[in-house]
C-alpha cells in the first residue's frame, strides 16, 4: 500500500498543476493577455507616428531639393546673361574705338567722292560692322528723336518742323542699344 500513496499524492500534485495550467490557458483563450495587447497598440501607434514622421520629412526633403533645383537653374540663366552681358560691353566697347575710323573714311569720301580705294575701305567697315550687328542711324528726312539724333544746329529750311535736314556726324547702333547718337541739324 505504501507504493499507491505516494502515486496518488504525485498525481494529486500533476492534477493540481495541470489543473492551474489548464485555469491559464483557458483565461487566455478567453480574455486577451492585456501586456500583449497593450505592447502590440504601443507599437502600432509608433509605426503609425514613424509613418507620418517619415512623410515629413520625404515631403521636406522634397521641398529642399526643388527649391535647391530651382536656385541652381537661376544661377546658370543669371551666369549665361552676365556672360552674354559682358560680351555685349566688350563689343561695343571695341566697336566704339573703331567708329572714329568710320568716320574718317566717311569724311575723305565726302572730300574725294570718286576715290576706289576709300569706297572701299568703307564698305568692308561697313560690312564688319554689319557682322558684329552694328548699323547706321538713318537719320536725313526722318523726324528729330532725341533717342537716336543729337540736334546741334536749327534752322530755316523747306523742310517740316523738326525734320533731320544734314547729318554732321553718323550714329550707330549694336543691335538696340544706341551706340552713339548722330549729330544732326534740324529745320526750323
């Protein structure tokens, strides 16, 4: 008999912790484990917050580089007309040290009208300064524009008021930028 007691108690024992095991495992079929449950909300709310956190600064982010973007294409169209711009003062910097030449070759045609060599010489000015875009004012017969013709003399003439009658000094042109004005006398 001794050998059946001490089996019934090993039992009683297995039962009981059997028992408690099943108590557990039927309260946690029942009733969700409230740690679990709150751990697992937890991290779903920082996933959500790591979410949007993330948006912000993708959409941040995005915003620094467009606007990063948009300056660099600012800077290179800025860079390319100040490039353009030197350029253009260089040139007619230049081109205003030879209209003094033009205008001789104009006076020795006006002294020897017939002469090939000085024809010549002013139409290949002309012609490199038609290259290069610059051009004569029209200025006879049109009326005075304080913008192109410096008036330096009025007087009575047939002509219409304010009509261009001589040109004392050509002007020019680089595209549309008055090189220097023509000196001109004006009717009356």
């Amino acid at each position: 008999m001794e050998n059946k007691e001490p089996n019934i108690e090993e039992v009683s024992v297995n039962m009981t912790t059997d028992s408690a095991a099943a108590t557990d495992t039927a309260s946690d079929s029942a009733t969700p484990h409230p740690t679990v449950t709150g751990a697992d909300t937890v991290q779903t709310a920082d996933c959500g917050t790591q979410v949007d956190t993330l948006i912000a600064e993708v959409k941040e982010l995005n915003d620094k580089y467009l606007r990063i973007a948009a300056e660099l294409e600012n800077t290179r169209r800025r860079a390319a007309l100040d490039t353009e711009s030197a350029a253009r003062r260089r040139a007619m910097s230049i081109a205003s040290y030879f209209l003094p030449v033009m205008d001789a070759a104009d006076a020795a045609l006006s002294h020897t009208p017939d002469d090939e060599g000085i024809k010549s010489m002013a139409r290949a000015i002309e012609a490199a300064f038609a290259q290069i875009g610059i051009v004569k004012i029209e200025s006879v017969g049109q009326p005075l524009n304080p913008q192109f013709h410096n008036a330096i003399q009025v007087i009575q003439a047939d002509a219409p008021a304010n009509t261009i009658i001589e040109e004392m000094q050509t002007g020019y042109m680089f595209g549309d930028t008055v090189l220097r004005t023509a000196m001109v006398v004006v009717a009356k």
